[in-house]
C-alpha cells in the first residue's frame, strides 16, 4: 500500500469522527439510529392512504347522528392514535426513550380537530384543553424536569 493511499483512509477516519462530533451535538448518534419515528410516520402515511381509498371506494361511509363523519377526521384521529401509540413505548422501552411530551400536545390537537369536525368545536375546544392542562398537571407531579 502506498503512502498517498494510507493518509487517504487516515484523513477519511479522522474526517468521520469529526462529523459525528460536529454533526448535532449530544446525543446525536442515538436520535439518529431511532427507527420508531421512521416507523410511526410510515405508520400514519400507510393510515391516511388506506382511511381515503376505502373513503373513495365508498366502503367508508360512517354517520354519528345526523353527520356524516369525513374521511380527514379518521385520517386526523388515527394519526392521533398512532402517536399516542408511540409515547406508549417510549416511556415502556428504554432503548427509545426520549421526551414525548410534543408529541402527546401534537396528537391531542390532531384527535381535537378530528373530533371537531364530528361532534362540533363547542364541545372539542373545551376537551382539547381539559386534557392538555391534565396532562401539564400530571408532569408536574412526576417530579422530572
């Protein structure tokens, strides 16, 4: 192996550690190498397409009441439940634990406006809140900061 060669994988192998140190700060390499966002998007994109094919097909035809439930309000709701799903096993496996509080704010807006379109803002709104000052009350209790 010639000299040129050597110093060509020598300054790869400093030039890598470089950017792993430069490329996010703390705790990169681990958010990086978390599969389960990858997987819940995937999740709530294979979700919307099935809730609107099945929508278009005319298989998905629900009412409550006198309204018709649209097929964006089960795309939203199932979406929320998929995240809901997601903070469950990260606060259950320790390998992907990470914050899961904007993530618990994102899917009760998400089942808030689904929910909205269905039963009416006037009794969603005031719900949406309930829950999120619960859920504010709730970590304040558990001692973590």
């Amino acid at each position: 192996m010639s000299d040129r060669e050597y110093r060509g994988k020598e300054e790869e192998k400093e030039y890598e550690k470089a950017e792993e140190k430069d490329s996010g700060g703390w705790g990169y390499e681990k958010w990086r190498r978390d599969p389960l966002s990858g997987i819940v998007w995937a999740g709530i994109l294979i979700w919307a397409g099935v809730a609107l094919l099945l929508s278009n097909m005319g298989l998905l035809s629900l009412r409550i009441g006198d309204n018709r439930v649209e097929p964006w309000s089960i795309v939203l709701m199932g979406a929320a439940v998929i995240l809901l799903l997601e903070i469950v096993v990260r606060l259950i496996v320790p390998a992907y634990r990470r914050p899961v509080g904007g993530t618990l704010v994102f899917a009760a807006i998400l089942f808030g406006v689904g929910l909205g379109d269905i039963l009416g803002w006037s009794l969603v709104g005031p719900l949406v809140l309930i829950a999120l000052g619960l859920s504010v009350l709730l970590r304040g209790f558990s001692g973590r900061r």
